[in-house]
C-alpha cells in the first residue's frame, strides 16, 4: 500500500480497537494525518509549581505536597476531602464524586501534584476536583505546556495525548508532516514550516506566549489556517478548471425576446442589472457551462435579470427551469413570469408550466408530458423540479432562487436534467442574503458571482421600530388607523422549530385574536399547512385589498411583492435571526408610501437576541447586517453553506483572517499552475475523501 492511502486507511496502525476508532470517528479523527490536524483548544501550565501559602483565587495553578489526611464525608452530601501540606501551608481538596479506589490511593503520605483554582471554602483555601496526579518526590516537571483536545465521552486526554506523541516521534512517518507548500511561497508570504508548526502546536514549550495560542494569533496557528485556506482555494479552482471543461448549449443573445421584454416593462433597468446581465448573457452565448451566484439586497431587482436569462435561453430554443424553496415564492414567480411574458407567448399560459408536491395528479401528469415534450419552454416549480420522473426535452438554464436553502445534491439533480449526452445546463443562482465579501471569496470562490448593488428609484425606505410586549395596544392602534387609511398590513407569527403543530397553534390563536379586535377589518390566513390552491387564493384576495391585514407565519419571508402594504408587525422577534428579520422587513416599503416595520419582543432577552435587534434597528442595508450576521453566528451557519458542498473551515475565519486569505488565494493560483504534485498533496493531507466534493 503505498504512504498516501496508508495514511488515509480508515484504520491505523496507533488505533488498537474498533470502539476507539468509533469514538475518533466522532471527532472527525479517521486516520493519522486527521489526527495531528486535531489541534488543542487550549493548555494547561504544568511547568512550574506554587507554594500553598502563595496562591488566590481566579487562577489557574499547580501544587505540590503531601497528603495528611484522608477523610469520606457525608455533609452536606457525600465527599472526600484531602489535606494536603506542602511545607508552606495546608490545603483542602474536595472531590464531590470519586471512586473507592481514589480513596486508598490518596491515602495519608502520598505526595501529589495538584492543578486546579482555589478558592476560599468552609475550612479555608481549597480546590474543587482539582486534576490530580501521584508523584515521587523528585518526579521531573515537564518541558511543555500540557495540550488540552476536543474529546467525546470515553476518549480521555491522556489517550489523545499518547496516539499523537507516538505519531510525532516515530521516524517512519516523517512523510506525514512533510511539506506542502513552496519554499518560494513560504518566504513570499513570511510562514513558518508545517512540521514546526504542528509540532509546536501539540507540544508548546514552556515559555510559549498562552494568549497567542488560545486565541490562535500565533505564527504556528497563522500557518496552519494558510494551510486550511489553501485546500479551501485549491479545492474551489480545480473544480472551476473542471466545469470549464463541460459542454453546455451556446444561447447567444439574439436581442429579440430580450428586447420585447424590456419594452414592455413599466420601468427601466438600473445601471447594476444591465451590466449584470451583460456579463450572463456572454456566460450563456459560451460552450461551458456558466455557474453564476447573483445576489443583492432585497428588492434589487434580481428577478427581472432573471427573467431576461430565461428568454435569452428560449430565443435558442432550449428549456429553462427555475425552481424556489417554497410553494409561495414559486408561485409568485410563476405569476409574475406569467404576466411579463404574456407580451411574447400570448395571453394563455400554455408556454409555462407549474410543478409542485402538492399538485393533483391529472395536473401533475399533464405538465410533466408538455415538459418531456418540449411544447413548454419555461417550468416553474419547487423541489419537485428535480425529482426522476421530471424529464426535459432540451435544458438549457437551471435558475434556483434562495439556493441556499438547497443541498448540493438537490442543485446537482437539477443539474443533471440535460438530455443531451456529455452536456451541462447553465446555472444561475440567486440569493436576496447579501453574502460578506470575505464568504464570498472562500465559500463561493468557485463561481462567478455578480452583485447587484443598486436599489430600482421609487424604492421607500422601511423605519424599523422596536416595541416590549407590554406596549401591545399601541401597536394595534397603529394597524387599525394604517388598514383605516386604506393601507395593508401583514402580522407575523413566530417560527417554533421545536413544533409544527404549535406553530401552527400559535398562528390560529393570533388570527382569531385579532379578528376579534378588527371586527371592522378583512383579516387574512396564510401558513405553511395550508394546501397551494389556499395559499394562491389568500395571495390573490391580499393583492387585490379584499384582504387589509395578513396574519402569517414566515413562509412569506420571501418572494411576496404587494406595493400597498406598508405596515409589518412581526412578534416574538427576538426568536428569529438577523437575515430572516431583513427579508420579512423587506416585504413592505415597495410603494411609495412610507413603511413601517415594528418588531415586537419579549423579555427578558439573550445577550445574542439583544444585539439582533438592535443591529436590524440600525441597518437597512442588507450587506452590513450580513456582515454583522456573519460575525454572530460564524462562517459555518451563515445561511447553510453547510449545505454548499464545501468543506467546513475548523481553524481560519474569513473574516477575521481576511489577509490570510487573499494570500491563499493568490497562492492557489500559483500552486497549481506551478506546483501541480503539491496541490495534489495539499489537498489529500487537508480534505481526504472529502475532495470527492469536486465531482459535484
């Protein structure tokens, strides 16, 4: 077996049992290279003791000394306490739950060393549990800090500690710390070896500067997050290599659909969507497959450049899909696609068709054949769009709106609806979260991604007001004089993902509630459980103002577009996160009139939910509350690019290791034009089976 599948195996040679392997499994610890990579999270300092009479409270320390007495006590509860004597003073030790066996072997005279904080107890200075070792009087004290790992229940440090020591000091595996990167690229960008840092990291001597390595500041923690970043870039460039090396359809702009379009439109295109669109109609005229994420803020208008992609498409008669994560914003697209291209494929709907779970099946059979058969050009619809009986005549664009609420395997199989052999349809993604740049250049650095910056003129500004729960009335009185005024309001109810059926409980009881204070009102249902057919006509009766105030839960948080509505209550707003809060918010303030969001709260309040709120007060820009967002919930939940098909990063942070990753990104590009059996390696060492990700 040769050294690079060795050190991959499933199982190594330092894991002696199953049971062990199953609990570094859980650790994401499969083989030896994953388990050097399984850093500390932080260190102890066991290099030096303290005499008893020289310790306080709030530190850490370690001592040393005798024990001279050795008590089982049942008060309050049971316990055992030590003495312990050192020369300079005496020191109580508790330990709350113990085994018989630590009785005997902390029996009177033993000599033991102690770390641990203390405090000031009912007897005088004591420690808590403190760790515990058995010593001689002249055990040696060690050299380095003590590593303190991420560990699961039956996995003990002492046995992390001892797998790692054996792979660090055995002379056979020297290939696994071996270099990766350049020695061009690390004196071009000043960092430290990979076998040095890693070493350093396991084994930190004692004089090593803590506060640098728990806060990962450290040249040591610089090279391994550079490492991290590359494999990241590395990764992100050989798989826009590889999709530049497929066949997609070559729809040229002829000008015709597009222009029509365009002119019948009852405003103009800003300056950001024209140059947006510029750049995916020469995607789409290429012979490889585009792969564009178009995002901007709410209300930008991304989806009229949508729609010119489409008709761009089916000028060239090919197919286009576009699918939404909820039945709502699939079928306001359908109506709205429905009335913009009226002016090219007439007053009936026969040239789009709709897809959803919740179709009857004669409906459902009847789409599906005109799809087969190419009679419709455009499919509109929901995750039904990629199920395996959905088959295209001739594919040629895959739109899918919010893609984040996607998993890469959902965006693959409508990917892999093209019927032509070898061929790839082009794909366009939207998304109305703003994505920070730093995301943007790690997690989406392998697509092509435009933004639109620019908000269409007429836009209103929406003013954002917080209210305690106590000031309910007030509220109310403002929704009744807005609806009196002949404006429309929508109140939203909580997301409970503990329970569907209380949130829906919640839902009802707030409608019947406020139908019962607006007795004057036309007050409207719209929830999740509602049937498609429910839904579309609760919609159509809120455009229309049959409808004047909206009880909802957050299934119209997006695609909902009515003009007049210029009021939005949402309660228990401390429950939601920031980019759910900016995208119900941006449902009204697209009139004229002025806009108001109020968010109810309860308290008391997190410290997290507290500055939510008060960062959704502050901002309307869609990008700083992303970047804000980004900063509160990290890289990893910021809307699901756990669901990206990209590795999670454990170590580096976009955003606060920014300069760290320009410079992988520019070392990528080198790397592998340069240096293509290192990047091989790079990545094996850093992604293992997970680079199997390229493939999708």
């Amino acid at each position: 077996m040769s050294e690079e599948k060795r050190n991959n195996s499933v199982i190594f040679d330092c894991f002696t049992s199953k049971a062990i392997q199953e609990k570094f499994a859980k650790l994401g610890v499969s083989n030896e290279i994953s388990l050097i990579l399984h850093l500390p999270l932080r260190y102890e300092n066991e290099t030096y003791l303290r005499e008893i009479n020289d310790i306080s409270g709030g530190e850490t320390v370690q001592i040393e000394g005798v024990v001279i007495s050795n008590e089982v006590m049942y008060r309050p509860r049971r316990q055992l306490v030590l003495q312990v004597e050192d020369g300079s003073g005496i020191i109580f030790i508790r330990f709350l739950n113990f085994y018989p066996s630590q009785v005997k072997a902390y029996s009177v005279g033993t000599r033991v060393r102690l770390l641990g904080e203390p405090r000031t107890g009912f007897f005088g200075t004591e420690m808590v549990h403190p760790k515990c070792h058995i010593v001689q009087k002249n055990t040696p004290l060690p050299n380095f800090l003590t590593p303190v790992y991420p560990t699961t229940a039956g996995l003990s440090q002492v046995m992390i500690r001892k797998l790692i020591r054996k792979i660090l000091t055995d002379k056979t595996k020297l290939e696994i710390l071996s270099e990766t990167i350049p020695l061009k690229i690390l004196k071009n960008y000043r960092l430290n070896g990979f076998s040095k840092s890693i070493i350093f990291l396991h084994q930190p001597k004692s004089t090593a500067q803590v506060h640098l390595l728990e806060d990962r500041t450290h040249p040591a923690w610089a090279r391994i997050k550079f490492d991290e970043l590359l494999a990241q870039q590395l990764s992100m460039r050989l798989h826009y290599q590889q999709r530049h090396k497929c066949t997609a359809p070559s729809m040229p702009d002829n000008k015709r659909l597009t222009k029509i379009l365009l002119h019948s439109l009852p405003f103009s295109l800003t300056n950001a969507q024209e140059e947006i669109f510029s750049e995916i109609s020469q995607n789409l005229s290429e012979s490889y497959p585009m792969q564009r994420l178009l995002h901007g803020d709410v209300g930008s208008g991304k989806t009229v450049v949508a729609a010119l992609a489409a008709l761009q498409a089916i000028e060239n008669g090919y197919q286009v899909a576009i699918m939404a994560p909820t039945e709502i914003l699939a079928e306001q697209h359908y109506r709205k696609f429905s009335s913009w291209f009226g002016f090219i494929f007439g007053p009936d709907r026969n040239s789009i068709a709709w897809l959803s779970g919740n179709q009857k099946k004669m409906q459902r059979q009847e789409a599906l054949s005109t799809i087969a058969a190419g009679t419709v050009m455009l499919v509109i619809g929901t995750h039904a769009l990629f199920q395996e009986q959905v088959k295209f005549k001739k594919l040629g664009l895959a739109i899918i709106d919010e893609q984040h609420r996607f998993g890469v395997h959902q965006r693959l199989a409508l990917r892999m609806k093209c019927t032509k052999e070898g061929m790839v349809p082009h794909q366009l993604m939207m998304s109305a979260t703003p994505i920070p740049r730093t995301l943007s250049m790690s997690y989406y650095a392998d697509l092509d991604v435009s933004l639109l910056n620019e908000m269409p003129p007429g836009r209103t500004h929406v003013i954002t007001k917080l209210f305690n729960e106590t000031r309910r009335k007030e509220v109310v009185i403002r929704v009744k004089e807005a609806c009196c005024a002949g404006k429309q309001a929508y109140w939203v109810c909580p997301l409970i993902e503990e329970s569907e059926v209380l949130q829906l409980r919640t839902v009802l009881d707030t409608y019947e509630k406020l139908k019962m204070i607006f007795l004057d009102l036309k007050v409207g249902l719209l929830h999740g459980k509602m049937s498609s057919h429910e839904k579309i006509e609760v919609m159509e009766l809120f455009e229309q103002g049959e409808i004047q105030l909206l009880v909802a839960t957050a299934v119209i948080e997006v695609g909902v577009d009515v003009s007049n509505a210029s009021l939005m209550v949402i309660e228990h707003s401390e429950r939601m996160g920031l980019s759910q809060l900016h995208q119900l918010r941006g449902r009204v303030g697209r009139g004229k009139e002025a806009s108001v969001c109020i968010l109810l709260y309860k308290e008391p309040l997190s410290e997290i939910a507290r500055k939510r709120l008060q960062i959704i007060f502050e901002n309307n820009n869609g990008f700083e509350i992303a970047r804000q967002d980004l900063l509160l919930r990290g890289p990893g939940e910021f809307f699901g690019v756990r669901q990206s098909g990209v590795p999670i990063l454990r170590f580096a942070d976009p955003e606060r290791d920014e300069n760290l990753l320009k410079e992988a990104r520019d070392a990528a590009k080198e790397i592998l034009r340069d240096y293509p059996e290192l990047a091989k390696r790079h990545l094996q060492r850093w992604l293992g089976e997970k680079s199997d990700y390229l493939k999708v």
